[in-house]
C-alpha cells in the first residue's frame, strides 16, 4: 500500500533536502514529499489526490524564466501561475489554502508568491 504523500514540492530540479541546505527549514528532511516539477504536474496532483498538507514553491520552472528577458512572457508556467491556479481552486471549492512555504531562489518571484497567498489567506 502506497502511502499517500502529504507534502507537495514544486521546483524543475531541485529535492527537498537541497532546499534545507539554504532554508534550515527542517521540514525539508521528511521524506514524504511528492515531487512535481511543472504547472501541469502540480495541477494534476491536487486534482487527483486533493488539497496536500503544505506546498513548497519554486518561481522559475524552466530554463527560460533563469534568464533576463524584462516583461517578456514565458511559454512554461511559473510557481506564481501554479499559486494563482490554487487560490482559484481553493475558492471554486470553498476550501482553505494549505500551509505553504517559497524555497525559491528568486527573490522577486518568491516575494511575488508570498504576497498572493498571504493576501488571499487574509479575506
């Protein structure tokens, strides 16, 4: 029997361990946390097996958001699109948003995506 993974990771490359050696977060040391490396994975999840216990964010979840390209638009989605995608979820379904963390190293995206969710939790 598969136990079911509580825990949500988005990031395109990195574990969860590598995410305590710059957090200290000590969450990042248990070892139920399923993967998901896109917005379609992500989406798919929650789809499937519900709302997680927490999210942890990554922002840049392609090659293509690492480099500087001003207000171009990216063809893969970021972790703001998959937090924007959740909020809509969570409201569609008159649920409450999980516990959530930004192990981002994108200052901007991780200060972006803390911004929506925290505003969203407080209406």
């Amino acid at each position: 029997m598969e136990i079911t993974k509580r825990l949500v990771f988005l990031d395109d490359i990195r574990y969860p361990i590598e995410a305590y050696h710059y957090t200290k977060q000590d969450i990042f040391l248990r070892s139920d946390w399923h993967i998901v490396r896109n917005y379609e994975q992500f989406v798919s999840r929650i789809l499937e097996k519900g709302l997680p216990e927490m999210i942890s964010f990554d922002h840049d979840l392609a090659d293509e958001h690492y480099l500087d390209q001003g207000a171009q638009e990216f063809v893969e989605k970021t972790g703001y699109d998959c937090a924007k995608w959740l909020i809509e979820y969570c409201m569609d379904h008159y649920l409450d948003l999980p516990k959530f963390y930004c192990h981002s190293m994108n200052p901007v995206g991780k200060q972006n995506i803390e911004s929506l969710l925290n505003n969203f939790k407080k209406l």
